[in-house]
C-alpha cells in the first residue's frame, strides 16, 4: 500500500492538493482512500469510481470508542459511574490520534493523507516513535508478558477481573496499532504559497521529518501569473521566483497555477497536478554506528537544522534528539549500548546536508577486559 501525506503552512491549499491527487489517483484504477480532517473544497468526491473519502473527526471517533469500551470498563470498575458517550470530553490532540488509526486500518491500493497544518502533521509524523517509546516506559515487554499471562487467567475464570485489567486491555489495542502503521515511509508532499515566510517554514519541516525518518518527496507550489499584473506582479515575481529557487533545496518543486476560482468539480481538481509527477526520493537512511578514529560514530541527517534548535541527551539506552519542538528517542544498538557518548556536533547546519554527529567509545565497566585490550591494539583510521 502506498501512502502520501500532504502538509503545508496555513493556508497553503493543502487539501484541495490532497483531493486532486486522490482523485487522479482513483481515476487511475487504484483503489484509493482520501483521509482529511477539513470540509473537502467539491462536492460529491465519494461518488467517483474507486474512491473512498473518510472524514475523520475526533469527537466522533472518540464516541465510538468510549461507547464499546465503557461497558467492559464499568464491569471491572462497578464503583464508578461512567459518563455516556455524547458527554465525554476528548483530551486535546486526540484528533490526531484518531487519523493515525483510520490510516493504520486503512485497506486501499493508495492512501492520501490530508495532513493539515506542518504543526499537525508533525505530531502526526511522530506518533509511531512516541507511542513506542511510552509503552516501553509504562509496560516494559517483561511486563506486558505477566500482562498478557493475567488477561488470559481472567478469561479462563481462574482470576477474578480488577481495576489492573482494565488497562492491561489497552496494551494490546496500542501495539496493535503500532504494529499496522503507515505513517512510517509514507511519501510525504509539501504545499506552499510562495511567499519568504514559507522557506523557513519548509526548511524546519524538512529538519523535522528527518528526526523521524521521512524525506520530503515534492513541493507543490501555488504560483501566480505575476506578469498579469503590472509593477506589482514583476516585484511580486521577483519574490515568487527566489523564494521558488530556495524551496528547490528542501524538494524537487511542482508549480500549480493559481486560479481565479477555486475548483468547482473533480475535473476541475485532477487538473491542477497535470503536470506532476514527483520523483521518488530515497528515505533517509537509518542511523548507523560506523568506525571513527579508532572508536564509533553515529550520523542522524537533519537537513536546514540550525545549532541553536538541536540539543542531544543520553538516557539509558536511547539517544534523545531534539530539533525545535520535536523530539525522538532513538534506541542505541547492542554495541552502542555498551559505549559513553563523547560528544555531538552538527555539521553543515543550516544547509541541506546538516546533520548531528555523535561520538562513542567503549564504556570499560561494560566491556570485558580482553576486548578493551584488543580495541586498543587496534589501527586507528587516517583523518584528513
């Protein structure tokens, strides 16, 4: 299954794009699902032939699932009463939440994401990392094997139901949805207005994407016919056209023509990505400890990331890199494990090859003594 996420700043005509690329999608023959949050911007895009459109709305998805777990969860916990469905209030960011299990369920040829907001797609983005990373704070596996021992000594009737079960049922709902995810290698699409405030923005989303192993594929850029339109339109051109150059950094840019009226059919929609066809780009490649002047070094790309937005921790066995407002703990490697952190450098930054270089050496209260002995024997590699 292929999947295509589209984000862009405010305002950028992110899901007008996503409805076209379904659209030409389904129009292709593949069974393709349009996943949005928004009012879609045409009419009767559910009647096209292959297409399916969900609206996914927090509210709703939430009344759903309180509505089939209240009951098993007034069951364990009599002592409570339990609000019906229509009065729960849902926790903020639940929205989200809630795309990231209709894709995770999603059963289609192609499925195009309608992202929303870069703001939203990145908590979208990070989703699978941090969902990993709570149910192994809260239930480490050793755990969730006595977890899953005691749900089934309830179900046979030899242990009576008690407040613990009632969250050891979530587990398996969690890892579940981990397990069927599709946000991760998701070829993800950027909209944008050409105008300066959108470089930055694209350059933090690309850093962003990055942290969590995603690249951006395209940029579909709304250009106006500037020569249209007098002295304006050349000083409004001139813009257009550096900030379209600048954006060629972050991906290969599509340029949409904008038009007077906004679309007023399918056919109306399919035509405005005529012309576009992104390229696929390689992932970004997952970090890997590699020789370095006789110890090791880890690489994590973070394109356009400046020194300033980067900070790095060790925590037990993960290395915790933040970017701006967006964090992921990556677990370390078996080797790795065994190593002290020598420090970190970003390289290039604010430039499309940035990238945070860490450095490991073996941790002697956890390497055996011979093994020491034969790293320190060991030829260290030639620097330039």
């Amino acid at each position: 299954m292929r999947t295509v996420l589209l984000t862009g700043p405010g305002g950028s005509g992110t899901t007008t794009l996503a409805a076209s690329a379904a659209v030409r999608s389904a129009r292709s023959g593949a069974r393709t699902l349009l996943l949005t949050r928004q009012e879609l911007p045409v009419a009767g895009l559910s009647d096209e032939p292959h297409l399916d459109v969900v609206r996914v709305d927090g509210q709703t998805s939430l009344e759903q699932l309180w509505g089939g777990a209240s009951g098993a969860v007034g069951a364990v916990l009599p002592q409570l009463t339990l609000p019906p469905a229509s009065s729960v209030v849902p926790l903020p960011g639940f929205a989200g939440l809630a795309l990231f299990a209709e894709l995770a369920r999603a059963d289609a040829d192609v499925v195009v994401v309608d992202a929303g907001p870069l703001e939203t797609a990145a908590d979208l983005v990070a989703l699978p990392a941090t969902l990993r990373w709570w149910l192994d704070q809260l239930m480490p596996p050793g755990l969730r094997a006595l977890g899953a021992v005691r749900t089934a000594a309830v179900a046979s009737g030899v242990v009576r139901p008690g407040p613990m079960d009632a969250a050891l049922g979530v587990v398996p709902v969690l890892e579940d949805l981990v397990r069927r995810e599709r946000v991760t290698g998701a070829e993800v699409w950027l909209t944008a207005c050409p105008r300066s405030a959108a470089v930055p923005a694209l350059r933090s989303a690309a850093a962003s994407l990055a942290l969590h192993g995603l690249r951006p594929a395209a940029v579909l850029a709304r250009v106006l016919p500037t020569e249209e339109f007098g002295e304006w339109g050349k000083q409004r051109g001139v813009e257009q056209e550096t900030v379209l150059a600048a954006l060629g950094e972050v991906a290969p840019v599509s340029r949409i023509p904008e038009g007077a009226p906004a679309p007023a059919d399918a056919d109306e929609l399919t035509a405005l990505l005529t012309d576009v066809d992104p390229s696929a780009r390689a992932p970004v490649a997952v970090p890997a400890p590699e020789r370095h002047e006789g110890a090791w070094r880890l690489t994590v790309s973070l394109p356009f990331a400046e020194r300033s937005a980067v900070h790095l921790t060790r925590w037990a066995d993960d290395l915790v890199v933040t970017v701006g407002d967006s964090r992921r703990s990556l677990p370390l490697d078996p080797l790795l494990r065994r190593c002290e952190v020598t420090g970190g450098r970003l390289a290039d930054p604010g430039t499309a090859a940035a990238r945070l270089e860490v450095g490991f050496r073996a941790d002697p209260k956890l390497w055996p003594a011979d093994l020491l002995a034969a790293e320190a024997m060991a030829p260290k590699e030639e620097t330039s």
